[in-house]
C-alpha cells in the first residue's frame, strides 16, 4: 500500500514512545522507507539503537551534526519525505510547532518544510485537556496539521481519560489515508451504517438486528482506495473501522443531523438500518408496572427519511447517492420502487428472510439496481461486496 513512500518519524519525549517501534514495522511492513528522529525526550524512552534497527536507516537525533549534515542537510530530510509523523507528540512539542520554534533538529525539521505533517499526542489528561494545549491544538489545526488521537483510555500514570497515544494500528491507517494514490484520493465519502436506537423512556429502547458489518466493510472499502470517509454511525456491534472518520449517534433523528453535517460528500452510500418510527410518547422517566396490570401504549411517528433526504436534495446533493434494500420478499420488485421513491441512484438489494443468515452474518447476496438495470451478483463475504461496491463508486465518480 505505501510502496514508494517516505515517512519520517519524530519520536517525541513519552513513555508511548515504545509504540512507535511497532509503528515502524508497520510502515516497513506496507513498504515505506521510514526515516526515524528521535528528539532528546524520545531518546530518554527508546533507544536509537532499536529504531535504527527497526527502521533499517540512519536515526536523526542531533541538529548540529556535521556528519549528518554533509551527508544530508536538515533541510532536504524534511523535504525528502511524502509525510511527516510525530508520535509521540508531547505537550511541549505541539506547542513548540505551534510557535514556530526551531529549537532543537525535530521542531526545525517541521518549520522547514511544507510536507503534509500527521500528529499522534501523548500525554496526561490535564496536559491535554489545559487550554494552553488546546490553544495549540487548534493552531496548528488551522495550520493544516492532521491529528490520529488521541484515545481515551487508562493512562502510564494511573489517571483515566483523553490523551492516550493512538494505537500504531491506527496511526497506520491515518498514513494510509492520507499517503494512498487510490481512485479516490482527495474525495469524500459519506457511508452511514449501523441499527438506530429509538427510546421508549430513558433506560429502554427499541433497536433492530443490523449489525454495522456491511457498513463497517463499505466505509474500510472506499478508505482503501483513497477516500476521505466520514462513518455515521448507529450503536453498532461491530466497530468503525480504524483511518475513517467516526460520528456516533443514536436515533435517526441524529443520524439525520450528523449527516447533513458531514455534507458536502462528492458520494454517499446509506447502508444504516434506520427505525422507521419514533416513540412518540417517548417517556421523560422509566416507566413502571402499576397495579392495574395494563401495559403501556406506545405510540409512533415517523422518521424523516435520511436517504430520500438526501437523494432529493436540489443544492449540494451528492453526484452518486446509493441506498440500501433489505428485503424480505420481492426483493427486485420492492427493492426497484424503492430507487424511484427515494430519488437514489443506485439501490443495493438484499434478501434478509430468516435462513439467509446474512443479517448479522459475515455474507451477502445483493443485486445492484442502477438506472442501467439490475446486475445480479454472486453470494459472497461482506469484505468482497463492499470492495466491488467501493471500485464500482470509484469508477462513476471518475467517469
Ligand atoms: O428501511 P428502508 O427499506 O426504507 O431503507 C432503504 C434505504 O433507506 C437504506 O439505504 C436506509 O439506510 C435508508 N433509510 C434512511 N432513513 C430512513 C429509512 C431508511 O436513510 N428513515
């Protein structure tokens, strides 16, 4: 996947700086030159030994070093490189590039150069949490620095919250999304996924089977190739997958707003199983068995329709929008109506009656129905439907 590319990696000063030796591996193992900078506080946590090791290259730790500078001077390492990873990135780094000091060889090396720069902090939850270092978050946010993490989580120092390192898987990921030349490299994509929640009162709610899997493959699918994803999702069982960008919400309600709010998106593809009705007389406060012996009513109203919402739009619709049909009989018949009803362009068609297994299973059999037709494809695992789907979006966008 990233054959080709260089990646510089300035290892900052936190104990999260161990995992930036996997990290290396991981770029190696995708085929990436890493380059390893190793700051004085990262030296006090990984040696430069094992990064260089690891990364099979020279490790950068001095800025006055005259060897190093006759071989390649400070300015051209920093240019040299397709991206710039900081991980970890410590308080003091960030705001270190925030001002623009060039202090030591890693802040110089981010001054020098205009490379594409991905942030990985690490550091204690009031660290991160201080508004100074908020403050610098948001400079260099506006300076066009990307940021992986950080996750929340138990920490070194025994305290909880923000400001773990992200996992090396996911700093990967973030390389890739933001390194790969796929077909659709510089687009964004919208992919909603996931059941809705819709509450009853506040502790219960009424949900459906979806599992999140077609749209966790679908949202991976178009990340691979390039795609920046936004991932709307519902309380799913099977998570986001890593490199996208994540929305969690609950009703369709949400759902709708999340989405109106990742938009503009050159496609979006709705693969959500959103409730078609609300409680209406959802209760304020849990409700409770009385004597009497009579149940509750419930009562319902509609849910706005996200897709048809959205495949209606007259200003900013996207160019490809793509729904979904789970069917449980006629399945080609209902699922036809549905394109015209809705106003999509592309419906994918599934036949969920109890003994397919594919709600919630790990295979599908979908008929696309364009306005070309239906094609008719075979039985196969949710990770294949959603490449081909992925390479099918990618080829009508470039068209
Ligand atoms: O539930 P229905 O069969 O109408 O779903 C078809 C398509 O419409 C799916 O792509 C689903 O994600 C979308 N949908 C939606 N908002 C709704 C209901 C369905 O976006 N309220």
């Amino acid at each position: 996947m990233l054959a080709g590319k260089r990646v510089l990696l300035i290892i900052g000063g936190g104990i999260a700086a161990y995992k930036s030796l996997l990290l290396v591996r991981l770029l190696k193992g995708q085929g990436a030159a890493v380059t390893p900078v190793l700051t004085a506080g990262g030296a006090e946590f990984v040696t430069a030994l094992s990064l260089g090791a690891l990364a099979g290259e020279k490790v950068h730790d001095r800025l006055f070093d005259l060897t190093a500078e006759a071989e390649m001077g400070h300015i051209e390492l920093s240019r040299s490189a397709d991206l710039i990873v900081v991980a970890p990135a410590t308080a003091d780094l960030m705001a270190r590039m925030a001002g623009g000091r060039a202090d030591d060889l890693a802040s110089t090396l981010l001054l020098a150069t205009d490379t594409p720069v991905l942030v990985a902090p690490a550091m204690n939850v009031r660290m991160w949490l201080h508004p100074a270092t908020q403050r610098n978050i948001a400079q260099l946010q506006a300076d066009g620095v990307r940021f992986v993490g950080p996750d929340e989580g138990e920490m070194a120092c025994g305290e909880f919250g923000p400001g773990r390192m992200a996992e090396p898987e996911a700093i990967l990921e973030a390389v890739r999304a933001l390194l790969a030349d796929g077909p659709l490299a510089g687009r964004h994509v919208l992919v909603t996924s996931g059941p809705t929640h819709e509450p009853i009162d506040p502790v219960r709610y009424i949900a459906n089977r979806s599992s999140g899997a077609q749209g966790a493959a679908i949202a991976a699918a178009l990340r691979d190739l390039g795609a920046r994803v936004t991932f709307v999702t519902g309380p799913a069982v099977v998570p986001p997958p890593p490199g996208v960008t994540v929305v969690r919400v609950e009703t369709a309600v949400q759902m709708l707003a999340a989405v109106q709010a990742a938009l503009p998106a050159e496609a979006a593809v709705f693969a959500a199983a959103v409730a078609d009705w609300q409680v209406s007389n959802a209760a304020g406060q849990k409700l409770k068995k009385d004597r009497s012996g009579k149940a509750p009513r419930l009562e319902f109203v509609e849910n706005p329709d996200i897709l048809a919402t959205v495949a209606k739009m007259t200003m900013g619709r996207p160019r490809l929008v793509v729904g979904f049909a789970a069917e449980t009989e006629q399945v080609f018949d209902n699922a036809a109506a549905k394109r015209a009803r809705k106003g999509c362009d592309w419906i994918v068609a599934n036949d969920v009656s109890p003994g397919t297994g594919i709600m919630g299973g790990a295979e599908n059999a979908v008929t696309l129905i364009t306005g070309a037709g239906a094609e008719v494809w075979p039985r196969m695992g949710k990770d294949a439907v959603a490449r081909q789907l992925a390479e099918r979006i990618a080829a009508a966008l470039q068209a």
